[in-house]
C-alpha cells in the first residue's frame, strides 16, 4: 500500500461563544483548521485534523500547518501510511520541528491502518478500554460570575470535569478557585488552568492561599524552569501541558517530578505515534493524564480519545473535546459525541468518523 495523494482543506470554526485565557489576555473568536485527506493505492482514504487553539497561544497557526505539509509532501507520497514509523521519521527528516504541522498526517496514517486492520486505531495500538471517558470543558470566562454561568452551562450537558481557566490577577484568582470549590458537586473533576498566567511569586501567592482546598493548577508558569524553581515551594498538584511538547519535555518532567499529571495536547506534541510515548513516560513514573484535542472538530475529539482509551481508566482523568464549543459540524452529528458529559470509543474501523467533504470547501492544495 502506498500514499498516493494528499488533499488540504482550510476550514474556519466559529466558537458559539468569545472565549479568554490568562484572565482576558486572549481571546478567542474563531479557530483555523486544517482537514487533510490522504488517499492511497489499496483505496483506503485516512483523514487528519490539525486546528491550534488561534494565532496567539502557543507557536503554532493554522497557515503553518498548511504550509508545512507542502514542505513534507514529496517525501510522504509513496509511503505506506501502515508504517507510522517511516512517515514520521520521513516528516521529521523532512522538516524538522514544527510538530503541530505533522500531526494531521500521522493522524491520517493512523486512520489508514485501523482500517487495513479493520480495528480501532485504540485496538491497534494496543489498548481499547471501553470505559466512557468524562469530557472536561473549558470555561474561558473573565469574572466570577461569568465562571459559575459558564459551568453550568456545562453541567446541564452532562459534564463532570471542568478546566477553569484563571491567571494574570492574584486576587482574582483566588476569589475564583475558592468560589468554584464552595459549588463544586461530589464526583466532579476540577482542573486549575493557568495557561502559563502566573509569575512564580504570583504562583507561590496563589497556591499558599488555597492550599487547604488541595486543588490541583495546570502550567502554573510560563516554563518548565519556572516551575521547577518553585516546585519545593508549594504542595498543590501540578498539571503540564504547553511545556509538554517534545519527548525529552516528558523525560525532564518525569526524571525532576516537576508534576503529577502530564496534559497531553495531540497536535502540539505532533500527533498520536509521539503522544504514545509520552504516555509511557507518565505510566512508568505514576504521572496521570489528561488526554486533548488543541482544538478543532469531532475528528480531533475521537483521536483524542483513541489516545485516551489506551490508558489504564485509573491514570486517565478525562479527555477534552472542542466540538461542544463551535459551531460548524463537518462529520453531520456522526462519531463520538456527548453521552452524559462522557465519550464512548467507537467501533469503527480506523479513526471512526469522516467528515461531510461537501462541507471542507475547495481544497487549498493538492500533493501527488
């Protein structure tokens, strides 16, 4: 089986509601997408997604992914996309870096071989829990009251697992944290975001005033030295996420104990074959796992929990879906949606959902 041709769609989604991080420092109107279609000899059609969370977040955009693909292309076509290895170590050759530009591609591969296999990508990667993983939202609100609006919104979709977004202002933040806790529901999971908001004074601050709370704050700091440096200073968990990029990131995280939960973010590490060891790294070393999407549609979603189904239910405390939160549907209410505030793993061969083709628009680009 051989890779035949590429197709690259631009798709833009519109959020249904603006959304902020790091206390109103960014916002958040509309996420570029990338849909990419990958075609081979045997007949078999994979299809990847790659949508940064906008422009202004991380290192990563949506006209880089694009852009990226068209540098990786040529050594891509004529590979067999069952060989997830070759195609990653060819991208890697081919353009070094730019993770988030690779991972539609590897997403696709994976597609292809689940469905040569007639498996789940879970399945074929060895895993495949059938638990239900609870879908943690994103409450991206500026004040306290917008906050509790935002979580019940949420809570009447069936959501168990919030990720609170805070940072930027001490006070605030800690009025947040403490009014969240006093309406937090038995069963409920509560993540701390800071989206890299906080100075470390500003994190020892924060932390100190809430520790009897035991509450847990993702990327508290802008860089792993930044919360290693204050790391013995502190008690509170500490999730990672847009430290947690490349594998030796994961390695460093694991080997300092610099935190308790790795939060996995497929695009931004560079899709489901370099996730996989990540996953690895936290399990030999007791970390536990967010699984997410950087955003983007129902197909990132459900690779997202293809990834997540592979972890021992105990080690993954839910996965995060973007889907709920746009308002395009590519996939025509097709593949993993909310059941209760939780994804089921579909039976499908593959990835388990394709999108409606009609609804990509012209293609940007064609590689053959």
């Amino acid at each position: 089986m051989r890779i035949t041709r590429i197709t690259v769609y631009h798709v833009d989604l519109p959020l249904e509601h603006p959304y902020w991080l790091s206390g109103g420092r960014l916002k958040f109107d509309v996420l570029d997408a990338t849909l990419v279609k990958v075609e081979t000899d045997a007949g078999l059609i994979g299809w990847g997604e790659g949508t940064p969370w906008g422009h202004t977040y991380v290192p990563a955009h949506g006209p880089g992914i694009r852009a990226g693909i068209k540098t990786m292309a040529p050594f891509i076509i004529g590979l067999d996309p069952r060989r997830v290895l070759d195609v990653e170590r060819a991208m890697d050759l081919a353009l070094p870096g730019h993770l988030y530009a690779k991972s539609p591609i590897d997403m696709a591969c994976w597609d292809i071989a689940g469905q040569a296999a007639n498996l789940p990508i879970a399945d074929l990667m060895g895993g495949g829990s059938r638990t239900p993983r609870p879908i943690a939202s994103s409450v991206g609100a500026k004040t306290v009251e917008e906050t509790r609006a935002v979580i019940d919104r949420y809570r009447q979709r069936g959501y168990v697992a919030h990720s609170v977004k805070i940072g930027g202002d001490v006070e605030r933040d800690i009025a947040r944290v403490r009014d969240v806790e006093s309406l937090r529901r038995d069963g409920e999971i509560v993540l701390y975001d800071v989206n890299r908001g906080w100075t470390r004074q500003q994190a020892l601050r924060v932390m100190s005033a809430t520790q009897d709370l035991n509450v847990m704050f993702e990327q508290p700091c802008e860089s792993l030295d930044d919360i290693a440096a204050i790391a013995s200073k502190h008690a509170a968990p500490v999730s990672v996420d847009e430290s947690l990029v490349t594998l030796q990131d994961a390695a460093r995280i694991a080997r300092d104990g610099l935190a308790e939960v790795f939060g996995i973010k497929l695009n931004r590490v560079g899709g489901l074959t370099k996730a996989a060891r990540m996953r690895d790294i936290a399990l030999a070393h007791g970390i536990d796992m967010f699984v997410m999407a950087t955003g983007g549609t129902v197909l990132a979603d459900t690779e997202a929990l293809h990834l997540a189904a592979t972890i021992p239910d105990a080690n993954c405390l839910a996965v995060w879906a973007c889907q709920d939160m746009i308002t395009l549907d590519i996939a025509g209410g097709r593949g993993p949606r909310n059941k209760d505030g939780h994804l089921h793993l579909p039976e499908t061969p593959g990835l388990g959902v394709h999108p409606d083709e009609e609804t990509l628009g012209d293609p940007t680009a064609i590689y053959y």
